[in-house]
C-alpha cells in the first residue's frame, strides 16, 4: 500500500510540474513576479495579455516597477486610462520584439555590428541596442537609455529581459 501511494504521489507531482512548466508564457511569468505589477496592470489596460499568452516567440524588455516609477504618477494613470488605451498600447508594444532572442543571441549580433544592432518592435518603430560602458543598453527613439538588467527569462513562447527604465517610441 506505501508503495502505490508513493507512485501516485509521484506521479502526480511529476504531471503537475511538467504541466506548469511548459504551459508557463512569458505573461505567466510576468504574472508571477512581484516586481513586474505595474506591466501586468498596463498590459490589462491595454488588453495586451491574451496577445502576449499567443503562440510568439516574443522578446520581451520588461519594465520593473522601479523603471515605472520613472514616470511622472499623473502621466502614468492617465496612460492607464480606457482613453488613452492606443497610447499605451503602443508604448507597450514597443517593449516586444517579434521571435525569440536570447541574451546570448544579442551579444553575437553586437559583436558582428560593432556594438550596435537595431531591432524592429511590434509597434513598428526601432529600438536600438548597444553595447556601453560593459553592460548592454537599449536606446530608444527619444535618445533615451535602459539597462538591460537580467536576461533570458524563459517562457513557453518567448523570453523576458529585464530593463531599468520604460523605453518610449
């Protein structure tokens, strides 16, 4: 009797772990750090979170709530707002890249170009990123830069790099 207990114990937490870690999206993982609240919140407003729960592969520079912060609290909640979804949308799209590129991807990219490659966002505008001061940066269309801070963040259709300030189109 212990033992067919012990073999469907085991069993069962074999499928239920296999199950979570292939069904876990680059959302899910999103969804399930504290330090990303503020995306998830921005990507409900802007209905983005079943788009990005798709097939992908996405790359996706994700905010910590800290590069929020960044932003004044008036020009955040009103980004937030159900009028200015189009907006917020387009910001948010500019953090996601279609196909999956890994950290290890970028840094050969950047040595092939010098230390520069641009990489075109599903908002359709150009982030670029660079190589400087031995830490990997974006560098967005205002002229602005955010560190890449951690990278190859793994989900089932993409992968997650964090970065230290929002990056604008």
């Amino acid at each position: 009797m212990k033992k067919l207990v012990f073999v469907l114990m085991t069993t069962v937490a074999l499928t239920f772990s296999q199950k979570t870690v292939a069904q876990e999206t680059i959302v899910d993982a999103a969804v399930g750090n504290e330090n990303f609240s503020t995306l998830v919140t921005a990507l409900k407003a802007a209905e983005l979170v079943e788009a990005l729960q798709g097939d992908g592969p996405f790359t996706v520079f994700a905010p910590t709530n800290d590069a929020f912060a960044k932003i004044d609290k008036e020009t955040l909640g009103n980004l937030l707002k159900p009028e200015n979804k189009e907006t917020l949308t387009k910001i948010l799209t500019y953090h996601v890249v279609p196909g999956k590129l890994m950290a290890s991807d970028v840094v050969a990219a950047l040595k092939k170009n010098k230390g520069t490659v641009e990489v075109k966002t599903l908002a359709g505008e150009i982030l670029t990123v660079m190589q400087k001061d031995g830490k990997i940066w974006l560098k967005d269309q205002k002229g602005n830069y955010s560190e890449i801070t951690a990278t190859d963040v793994k989900g089932s259709n993409g992968v997650i790099h964090v970065i230290d300030t929002v990056v604008m189109p």
